[in-house]
C-alpha cells in the first residue's frame, strides 16, 4: 500500500492579499528605505505564501515525506522503523496551524483544520501531523508499524 495525499488550504490566500497590499503601499510612498522594507517584506511574504498553499503527504520508501508546497522550502522526513505508534487525534485551536513547537508537546506541521494524526516515535518523541484525510492516514502508518516490527 503506498499513501500520497495533498491537502489544499484558502489560508496561503491572505498571505498573497497581505504581500500584494504591502507592494501598492512601497510603491505609492516616496522615501526609498521604506519603499525598499516594503518590497522586501512583500516578497517574503509572497514566498511564505507560495510554500504554505499545501501540505502533501506522501510514502517515500523508508520514509514517510511531510513538504509544504508548491515551493517545497519547508519538508521533514520520518523513518518507518522509528514509528512506535499512531492515534487519529484532533488538534485545538491552541494547537495552531504552520510549523511549531505544540503546547501539546512534540512538533506539529499543520496546513488547515482541526483532525490530524499523532506520531509516537523512539526517544519519546511527538510528531502532529494535520491532514483532511486522517483515517486512511493513521491506517498507512499503523500499516507501516506492523510490517517493520516483523
């Protein structure tokens, strides 16, 4: 069984009005070290936009593979034999969306939502992992498990 699922999230949207108001603004201003601020920090911001319009999950082997996207800047990679267990799980507002530390401990890399799927790995480590499809998600990992552990 292989598992590639992308899920697409209207958040990377307000990233893209933000930037595009902080374009018009730089260009309609006269000083030249505010204009320049400005263009720059658009241009992150488109950036931040294109790398955060979706979150593909995907089977890579060994390894399952988390990447932001289009602009893959932001991926992380997760041995099989490393998995301990996994639990379908909802996440909290608290909990957050982006890549972050979570106040319910371990690392959380969420696009959109509110379901996701916990990863309990080696040296106690927590991984979140935010996900629109997280049945057949928790499903393939817990597939992965049991086929490492034979």
């Amino acid at each position: 069984m292989r598992y590639d699922h992308t899920q697409k999230a209207p958040f990377y949207l307000l990233l893209v009005v933000v930037a595009s108001g902080m374009f018009v603004v730089a260009w309609s201003i006269p000083e030249p070290v505010a204009q320049f601020s400005l263009a720059a920090g658009g241009g992150f911001t488109a950036i931040l936009a294109l790398a955060f319009r979706q979150l593909t999950i995907r089977d890579n082997g060994d390894a399952l593979l988390i990447c932001f996207g289009p602009l893959p800047l932001f991926r992380r990679s997760v041995l099989y034999a490393d998995l301990e267990r996994v639990e379908q799980g909802r996440s909290s507002w608290f909990d957050g969306w982006g890549i972050h530390i979570s106040p319910s401990g371990g690392w959380t890399w969420n696009l959109w939502g509110f379901d996701c799927v916990d990863v309990y790995m080696s040296r106690g480590r927590k991984l979140r992992i935010g996900t629109d499809d997280p049945a057949e998600l928790a499903a393939f990992l817990q597939q992965q498990i049991s086929s490492t552990e034979k």
